[in-house]
C-alpha cells in the first residue's frame, strides 16, 4: 500500500515523539513491503512564532491532501501564562478539527497487566477495564458564540440534529463491533442541548436492537469511571464533557503517555496521543513515546492494515513487560530509558520479527 502522510509534530514535546511514531512506521513499511510518503508542516506555537497563525492555511492544504495527518500535541507555556494573548497554540486544534471536519474522537482507555500498580485506583478496580470514549468534537461551547467582556462572560453549547445525529451513529457502530453496550452521557436534567442528544438517542434505539443502551448524567459518569470503570464498553457524549472525561479516562492506565487517540470525519483522520505538550520536558529525552507509536497502530487499523497494527501493539507490550519504560512508569530499582531508547527498542523489536 502507498500512504501520503502528514506530520505535524507541533510543539513541546512533540518533535521527539514524532521521530519515534514516524520510525516505528518505517519499520513497519519495511516489514510489510508498504511505501509511505511524509510532508511534514507547522502548528501550535511554531506557527504562531513562523507565520502569525496555529494552523495556516498551507498545513491544512497539506493534511487535506493526504491520507492521513499524524499529530503530536501543541502548547506553550508563554501562551498558557499570558491571559491577554489573542492567539494561542490550541486555537490551531481547534482550527483543524473544523476545518477537516473531524468530528468524531475516538479515545482508547485500557490497563496494561504489568502497570497495575501504577493506576492511581486500585489494581482490582482497573484490571480488565477496556472501553472507549467517543466525543463529538466540533460542536458545542467550543465552537459556539462567545463573549467576554470586565463584567460578563458567555459561551453558547449549540448542537443541531444533524451533529447528534452522526456522533451517535458512530457511538451505535462501534459498540456492535465491541460488546454491544453503549452508554450516552449527557446532562439532560439541566441542559437544554442534553435533552435533545437524549431525545435523539433514544429515537436510534430502535435502529439497534442488538445494543444494550445506558443513558448516565456527566457527573454519574464521572464517579462511576472510577468506581467502575470495567462497567464501560463504549461511551459518547458532547464536546465539553468528552474533553474532560477522556482525561479522567487515561489516568485509569497509570500513565497518560500511554494512549492514543484518532479523529475521524468529512476529510483527512488524524492520529494523536490524547497527552500534551509538555513543555517543561522538551529536549529533556523524557517524554514516553507509547502513545505516539499506538497512534500508530490506530492508523494502520484505519486501513485495515490489521497484521501491521497487531504487531506495533506487540512490540509496546513487550516493551513493557522486558521493562524498558520512561522514568514515569519505570519499576523502582529499574534501568533508566528515555524517549529515544524506548523508542529504538520497539524498532529493533519489529525487525526482529
């Protein structure tokens, strides 16, 4: 198969993790007889500082023209310390999800054996917990009419039929494929724009009688993720509440350098690690390089390219099983890796095979 993909390593830590996604893709064409093509472009603040703007016009060009965007993170910490600042790195996220049309995240929340321990639950709550957290991703307070002001501030959660619709539709397809329980949150007790998600699911239901479906308040959600988090197969909800329940989610692992993510839409998907940017590591040869390989293993499942994908997932498990870790989630008394070794551990891993 010929891929064209777009890199965008963006800022922080980005560019290191980059170069270990990007090799561990190498190896995997090299194995399987693949020839990819990569254009690289800016975002975040690297873009901000080279053009005035997070997300240009060429690297959205770039990225429309491929057939998949491999993505880092952006931030910066003088964006994050400067209240008054016009134009931030995440406005450039912001931008590409609309532009692209990606409206669907898919985040991935599982626990790895070997890192029980380093769940901060209990290793009898985590062990065995495996779903996966939808979130619609260009609707709502994000992206509707804001106003701010010395006295008054507001930020409007519009959703349409047409947007719920279609997140739901994705949410419904993807617990058929898992364990057929799917699990809407929302906040329809309150909300006006939750009603109508729950109004309109409950019209779908019918549609898919082979899925067992919950309907959960947000903060019910969010108690039970850690009371139970096993209790989920798949879960979806709107903007705002996705965005904080994916990171509550990867916490349940040990380790938010540990899951990826994809976004899928109108246009090019995008494969990411759900972690920042991190910018207090950058350059410090720090930063676990997991879930920018496992982005990895998503894209190549995107293409149905299941063998390849299987053994990037191989090689990350026999990575930590044989203990070659970054410091967050090393074991105590173990050898000290860092981003660049780990990463040319699991190269090596795949050529072996």
């Amino acid at each position: 198969m010929k891929l064209k993909i777009a890199v965008l390593s963006g800022d922080g830590i980005g560019p290191e993790i980059m170069i270990q996604g990007v090799a561990v893709m190498d190896a995997i064409a090299e194995k399987f007889g693949h020839e990819v093509t990569y254009t690289e472009a800016i975002c975040g603040a690297k873009a901000i500082d080279e053009v005035g703007d997070p997300f240009p016009e060429e690297t959205f060009q770039t990225c429309k023209d491929a057939d998949a965007v491999l993505f880092a993170a952006v931030g910066d910490l003088r964006f994050d310390n400067d209240p008054t600042a016009k134009v931030r790195p995440e406005q450039g996220l912001l931008a590409m999800r609309k532009k692209l049309g990606l409206f669907a995240n898919i985040r991935p929340v599982q626990t790895f054996k070997c890192l029980l321990h380093k769940s901060p639950l209990r290793a009898e709550l985590v062990e065995g917990a495996d779903f996966i957290c939808i979130r619609e991703l260009t609707g709502g307070m994000y992206f509707g009419e804001k106003y701010q002001d010395n006295d008054k501030a507001y930020d409007t959660n519009i959703y349409t039929r047409p947007e719920v619709e279609r997140i739901l539709k994705v949410g419904f397809e993807f617990a058929r494929k898992r364990h057929h329980h799917l699990t809407v949150v929302d906040k329809a007790n309150v909300l006006a724009s939750s009603r109508l998600w729950r109004q309109i699911a409950k019209e779908m239901e019918p549609m898919y009688p082979d899925v067992k479906v919950d309907y959960m308040f947000v903060d019910n959600a969010a108690m039970r993720m850690i009371a139970e988090p096993t209790f989920f197969d798949v879960m979806v909800t709107e903007n705002t509440f996705g965005d904080i329940l994916t990171d509550e989610g990867s916490c349940i692992s040990g380790s938010m350098g540990l899951l990826p993510s994809a976004s899928t839409g109108e246009s090019t998907p995008l494969f990411e690690p759900v972690h920042g940017s991190w910018p207090q590591a950058a350059g410090k040869n720090l930063a676990n390089p997991l879930a920018q390989i496992l982005s990895v293993a998503m894209m190549l499942e995107h293409f149905n390219l299941s063998d390849e994908a299987a053994l990037v997932r191989k090689a990350v498990d026999a990575s930590l099983d044989a203990e070659v870790r970054t410091p967050e989630i090393q074991v105590e008394g173990g050898a000290k890796y860092g981003t660049r070794e780990v990463g040319q551990w699991i190269v090596d891993w795949i050529k072996r095979q």
